[in-house]
C-alpha cells in the first residue's frame, strides 16, 4: 500500500505568497535607495569634474571662465556659457570645435553643438525629459544678489560670485578662500506641464527685487526651460542667482535671460543639494541650511563669518 502523499493546499500557498510579498515588500525600498544613493553619487563625481575643468581652464587662462561672453553692446548675439568654454577640459573637444563663437546660440550654425547632450551635464535623479538643445542640472554662481549684469569695469560694485558676464575672476579675487566659496550648485531642469517649484519658474519685467523680500510679486507667466540649455550663458540657462533657500517653497523669479532675478539650487536627491566649492571639492548641504549662511557661501569677497 502506498503511503499517503499530500499536497499543498490553498492555504499554504497564500501563505507562501505573503511571504514572498513581504520580503519583496522589504527588498524594494532598499534597492530604491541604493539606486538613489548611487545617482547622487555620480551627481557629485559630474560637479567634481566641472570643478577640476574650471581649475585646468583657471591654469591656462589666468581667470576662470565668464559666465557670460558677449561684450556690452553686442550681449545678444554672442550670449556663449561658460560651460561652453570649459568643453576642451571636459573631453569634449569636439563639441567645441564646432560651436561658432562669432554667431549666436541660437542661429542655424550653432544647432549640431547646441543639441547635443553631454552626460557629464545632467543628474541622473533628474526625470526631465531631453529637449531640443542639450541640457544642464549644473549652473555657476552670479552670487547672493539678484543681479548676474556687469559693465566690465573693476571700479563699479557688480555681481559678489564667481561667473557672471564678462566675468574674469581669478583665484586670488576670491578673498574669503576658495573652500568657503561655491562655484555650483545643482538645480533641476524645467519640465513642461510641471508647475512645481522643480519644473517652473516665473517670469516678470521690472527692476530686480531684494532677494530677502518675502512674496515676491511672481507675475502670471510660467516658463519650464530652466536648464534646457548647456550653451546659453544667460540666467536660469547656465547661470543662478543665490537668492532663495535651497528645494525653495517659492517659484525661481526671472527678470531677463541676461539680467537675473531670484533662484535657488534644487534637486531630486533627498533632504538637500550637491554643491561644488571653488577649491574643487563638492559637498551634500542640507536644505535646512541656514538661508545667511548659504548666502555667504555665495559671495567671493564678503568676509562673512561662518
């Protein structure tokens, strides 16, 4: 006679799949965020070499580069980033060969350059689609005032950062020492339909507001390009403004491409923002940083205590 044999039953296999939810259950977070770990930290290595880029560009030219080319007069048509410059430095000499520096950023010459996108620009935690022009997630600092315009001349007061028009800071203008300044910090890339702070700004004409002014008028008209493009060198493109609290509650303010208005670093990483400091060492900041603290990590020369 043989032995009885029995089976499983229904209620040992809803047992058995429960358990198997569970586990997944407790497996799914934890993959999740050590993707997200990972991201951010390729984040951080994508700052370290815009970083060790400006400083090779520092070496060779004296100064590091401007954020903004054009000369008074002309700051329309060649309206080059400072990202732009630094492409020789980032192994992407052949990008750079081709962009027509003569031309405008926008005219037919310009379009293979302009569309390509760079990796070494972008945050992987960033879901922004890729739009026409390639993008950046990695903008230089104007500095803690609204303003990223300068006239060029050394005997009027212009933007207290590091990249800004016709900038040609050198190492030894940064009087308040290179690992207590930032160069970057992150943001993220506009996204159209989002009207969140992460894929917004607004946009409104006048004169540029106190950056510690509390409700900003912000006008009606929402813009989603902020970062479209790593070849614009205008504000809300390749250049910010330290103006607002980092992952700020308030939409960024723009008062024109090449004038500036208010901003603030932004990203997708938990809890805070990777900066880079202009000693080449990129640090994770907290968005609960205090606002006058991050505000004096802006500026080059303002011998604030910290």
């Amino acid at each position: 006679m043989e032995p009885n044999r029995r089976g499983f039953s229904a209620i040992d296999l809803l047992v058995v799949f429960a358990i198997i939810a569970i586990l997944i259950a407790l497996l799914l977070p934890a993959v999740q965020q050590a993707r997200e770990a990972a991201k951010r930290v390729q984040c951080s290595n994508n700052l370290k070499q815009l970083a060790l880029s400006a400083h090779n560009y520092h070496d060779t030219f004296r100064v590091f580069p401007p954020g903004h080319v054009s000369p008074p007069g002309d700051k329309l048509m060649r309206n080059m980033s400072a990202q732009t410059m630094l492409l020789p430095f980032l192994e992407q000499g052949p990008t750079y060969d081709r962009v027509n520096f003569h031309l405008g950023t926008e005219h037919p010459a310009n379009t293979t350059s302009r569309s390509m996108k760079i990796a070494m620009f972008i945050c992987a935690s960033d879901p922004a689609p890729s739009l026409e022009w390639g993008g950046t997630n990695y903008p230089l600092l104007a500095g803690s005032t609204p303003s990223i315009a300068w006239n060029g001349d050394r005997q009027t007061k212009g933007p207290n950062g590091l990249a800004f028009q016709i900038s040609k800071i050198y190492i030894g203008d940064i009087k308040d020492g290179s690992s207590r300044t930032m160069m970057a910090m992150e943001w993220t890339r506009g996204q159209a339909g989002l009207t969140s702070t992460r894929g917004a700004y607004a946009v409104k004409p006048g004169p540029l507001p106190d950056p510690l002014e509390e409700n900003a008028d912000r006008g009606d008209k929402r813009m989603f390009d902020r970062g479209a493009s790593w070849m614009s060198g205008g504000f809300l493109q390749t250049l910010m403004t330290q103006t607002l609290p980092l992952n700020a509650k308030e939409l960024d303010l723009s008062f024109g491409l090449l004038e500036g208005g208010l901003s603030a670093g932004r990203s997708y990483h938990a809890g805070g923002v990777n900066i880079m400091m202009c000693d080449g060492s990129v640090q994770f900041v907290s968005e609960t940083i205090d606002r006058k603290v991050l505000d004096a990590m802006a500026t080059r020369d303002g011998r604030e205590a910290f």
